[in-house]
C-alpha cells in the first residue's frame, strides 16, 4: 500500500472507496473477470468527507500542535504516519514529482498541494484556500 494509500485510508471511512485496502496480490483470477465498476455518480460523489473536520478533531486530541494545514510533515503525524525524509520521498515519487528531491522545503510544499488536490478529486471537502 502506498503512502497517499495510507493517508486516505486515515482520513476516508472504511466504506468509502478510496480506503479500501487493494486486492492482495494473490488473490483469485476469478475477481479480475468480473465486470468493472461503473464510473462514480451522483449519488457517489454527493457521500464526500468532511477532510477539514476529520483532521481538526485528530489534531484537538493529538497533545501537541501540530499545523497540518501547511505542513505535510505535521499532516503524516497527525495521522500517525511516517513523516521521515525517506518517506516524504517516497509519497513525492508517488505523486511524481518532478523538482529538485534534494530541495525538501520546496518538495514539502508541494506534497501538501497535491495531498490536499487528491483527497478533494477522491471525494474529501477540502477548503480551496489548501488545494492552491
């Protein structure tokens, strides 16, 4: 399971479709015949997640402060994630990014936009102010 895997799986419910654990990887041909999904509807995309509410409830109960709303650093620990430079790397391999690996100001930045941008096409409410 990936990192951005792991932070929806945090923050989504377990019946939403984006925290769902995927398929093992042994597991029966069988399922891979089945039709596939329909493309979401409506009445799919109206069940959103509140990510604001989620992540501001975490964090009164975290003990220490912690920003998530500007740091991704922050936003792993609140959801009790590893927040290593490693693991940071490793989410921005995820998401490809494409700047400088070795500037991690510049790449932190960047993976809370693109954090914030995914958990909002995936079905989370996410305050446009923290997808920009």
């Amino acid at each position: 399971m990936g990192i951005l895997s792991k932070i929806f799986h945090k923050i989504f419910p377990s019946s939403h479709p984006e925290a769902a654990p995927p398929p093992a990887s042994g597991a029966p041909s069988m399922q891979r015949a089945e039709t596939p999904a329909p493309a979401p509807t409506a009445a799919a995309a109206a069940a959103t997640v509140d990510v604001e509410a989620i992540l501001n409830a975490k964090a009164a109960q975290a003990g220490q402060p912690l920003n998530w709303r500007t740091s991704i650093v922050d936003l792993l620990k609140l959801l009790d994630l590893d927040s290593s430079l490693a693991a940071r790397k490793e989410l921005a391999q995820e998401l490809h990014y494409s700047g400088d690996g070795s500037d991690s100001a510049a790449m932190n930045v960047w993976l809370h936009q693109q954090v914030m941008k995914k958990l909002a096409e995936n079905g989370g409410t996410v305050p446009a102010e923290l997808r920009d």
